[in-house]
C-alpha cells in the first residue's frame, strides 16, 4: 500500500470508505460525544479546501472520527496531520489512516479543551506575531456540546498568545450550527449580533465560508452547519486583558434588545447601579439610548476603557458579578469602596 503523491495531491492507497468502516464495527454515534459524521467527500474537500493553503504546514483536525475530513486534509499534502481524537473506537480507523500515510498523520486519544498546542508544532514553523501567519491550521467538525467553549478558550489563548498561538498568528476552519456560525460573523445592528460576535471579531478576522444542510450528515442533526474561518489579528480592537473585555461584554450584552444603559447598569452593584451606568456611558461616549445589539467594537473599546478606568479607583468593581454575589448589599458594604462617591469618578 503506498502513497502516490501528484504535485500538489496526495493519493492515499485503496481504503475501506468510512461509511463502510462504521458499519463494519457496528459503530453507533454516541450523543453525549456530539457524533455527527460527514461522510460526504465533495464536503470534506470542501471544508479541507476553505483552511487555504496547508501544503508542507502542520495541521491539527479535531475530533477526527471515522476520518473522513482527515483523508480530504491529507490529499493535500500537509508535511504533518495530528489528530485529536476523544472516542478511542475511532483508534482503528484513524491507525490505519496513520499506516496508510506512512507516518504523516500524528494519532493522539485525547480531550481537546485539555490538549496543550505548545510544543505540538515543528520548530521552523513558528513566525513572529506581527509577521504573515505561520504554516500551522486548526481544522474541526467540532462537537457542538464543546464548539463555543473551546473558541472562547482558544480566543483567550489568542489574547495571551498561548497555546497553539505561540507559534504565531495560527488560523482555523472549524464549523458550527448555522445559527452559531452566523452569530460569530454578525455586525452591529444584525439580527444575530451577540455577545460571541464581539469577543471574535475582537481578536479575529472571520468568515463564515458556507454552510451544509444537516442532512448531509449521519445521523442528520436537527440544524444546519456553518463552516467559519478565523484568523488572529495582529492587534486586537481592544487591546484589554481578556477577562475584562469578557466582562463588559457579557454585560454590555445583558439586555440585547433593549437600550444599552440598562445593560450598563448591571456591572454595577444595586444602590449606585444608575449613577454609575451613567457615568460609564458618559466617559465612554455612548449614546444610551443604543440598543444593546446596535454597539460597535468602537463603541465597546470605550465602554471597556472607561471601565477599566473607574476599576482603578474602586477595584472590587471588577469582582462585582450582576446576580451573582448572593446578597449584593452585605458585598458591598463589606467592601472597602462602600463609600463610593460617584462624583468623583
Ligand atoms: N470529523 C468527523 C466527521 O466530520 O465525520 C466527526 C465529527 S463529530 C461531529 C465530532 C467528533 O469529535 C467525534 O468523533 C467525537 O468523538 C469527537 N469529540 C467529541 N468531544 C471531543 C473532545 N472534547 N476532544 C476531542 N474530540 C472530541
């Protein structure tokens, strides 16, 4: 069995298709892993194909499965394919992908929100931050149950540039529910604009490149599936620590339809809630009125600069949580600012 490589392509010896392979260990798709296989090659090439350039790069697929996605990345011809893969009933398949590509694809049985990318990548890879972006791609047909916590994990590895990041700007084509996917890409004033649309086009350039019916997939979901491209900026909008720019956001997205001084309020403890909405509304330029859903990250560069300014003279803002501290008022009055004049702010 020996592998043919064309230019550009690599032609992997004569296989068991994954549809076969399923049925041949009687696999059954497990629910709480989120299992929806793509089995259709047309699509795998195509999601393979929207990650650009990976010939000679390294690539890391996510939660791989019977390997379909990984055969259309491999035709490809990255110089390294790793996999990552938490169901170990995919080992087979994905070992005999191994064999078959003689040592390029990389198998590793493991959870991806604990997988540390640090030392994952080769050495000659890595590119300075502000340089083009380095030969290096994440690319997943991610679990949905994992897809938006991973990408908030990853953006803050992003911010810290961590991780997979600290080989550089690394890009990747991951997909998501459509409604997810198109959030991700929503402007201000969209009707998916959200919290998740700031905090990634914050820190990177994204694109939702197409989407696929559910029923292309085995078994089908009940929804559509956006593929989505992001790509690190070399400097963020808003240049904060992550957490804080996560806190405004959140708030700031509080009451998405409503006017977004009401949103403003709730990173304030109760009894100076209005004064202090007000003030940060006022320091940032914001017109209140705003609905939540119409704010740009211009805007949202202000609010969290204005508030990162108030946190220097009354730090414990930046632990106030709206809802969250069990009995707001004992909180505050436990607190060294509890004599917060807003005036002076
Ligand atoms: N890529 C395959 C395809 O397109 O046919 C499978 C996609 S399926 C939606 C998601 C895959 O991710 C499954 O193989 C599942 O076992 C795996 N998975 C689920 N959670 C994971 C995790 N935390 N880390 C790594 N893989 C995971």
């Amino acid at each position: 069995k020996k592998l043919v490589q064309n230019g550009s392509r690599l032609r992997l010896p004569p296989l068991p298709s994954p549809r076969d392979l399923i049925n041949l260990y009687k696999l059954r798709a497990k629910k709480q892993l989120s299992q929806n296989f793509l089995l259709d090659k047309r699509l795998t090439d195509k999601i393979a194909k929207a990650a650009g350039a990976i010939k000679d790069g390294d690539v890391c697929e996510v939660g791989p499965g019977p390997g379909s996605i990984t055969r259309s990345i491999l035709k490809r011809v990255p110089g390294r394919l790793i996999v990552i893969e938490k169901d170990p009933r995919f080992l087979p398949f994905l070992e005999m992908l191994q064999e078959a590509s003689q040592e390029r694809l990389k198998v590793v049985l493991g959870d991806i929100l604990s997988v540390d990318m640090q030392k994952l990548f080769r050495e000659d890879l890595r590119m300075q931050w502000d340089d083009r972006c380095p030969n290096i791609h994440l690319i997943g047909n991610l679990p949905f149950s994992v897809s938006t916590p991973l990408l908030i994990q990853w953006l803050r590895d992003i911010s810290l540039r961590q991780n997979a990041w600290s080989y550089g700007r690394v890009r990747m084509t991951l997909t998501f529910q459509k409604e997810v996917a198109e959030r991700i890409v929503a402007e201000a004033n969209g009707r998916q604009r959200c919290r998740l649309s700031v905090m990634c086009q914050n820190w990177c350039d994204v694109k939702h490149v197409f989407t696929i019916s559910g029923s292309s997939f085995v078994p089908p979901p009940d929804v559509d599936v956006g593929v989505v491209t992001l790509r690190p900026k070399i400097e963020p909008i808003i240049k904060e620590d992550f957490h804080l720019v996560e806190k405004v956001v959140r708030q700031m997205s509080t009451f998405r339809q409503k006017k977004c001084i009401r949103s403003a309020q709730t990173l304030f403890p109760p009894h100076v809630r209005e004064e202090m909405a007000v003030k940060l509304l006022h320091l940032a330029e914001v017109n209140p009125d705003t609905r939540s859903f119409q704010l740009t990250l211009e805007e949202f560069k202000r609010l969290v600069s204005a508030f990162s300014y108030m946190c220097q003279d009354y730090p414990k803002l930046l632990k106030y949580q709206y809802g969250g501290n069990s009995n707001d008022k004992e909180f505050w009055e436990n607190n060294e600012s509890r004599d917060l004049d807003i005036g002076e702010l």
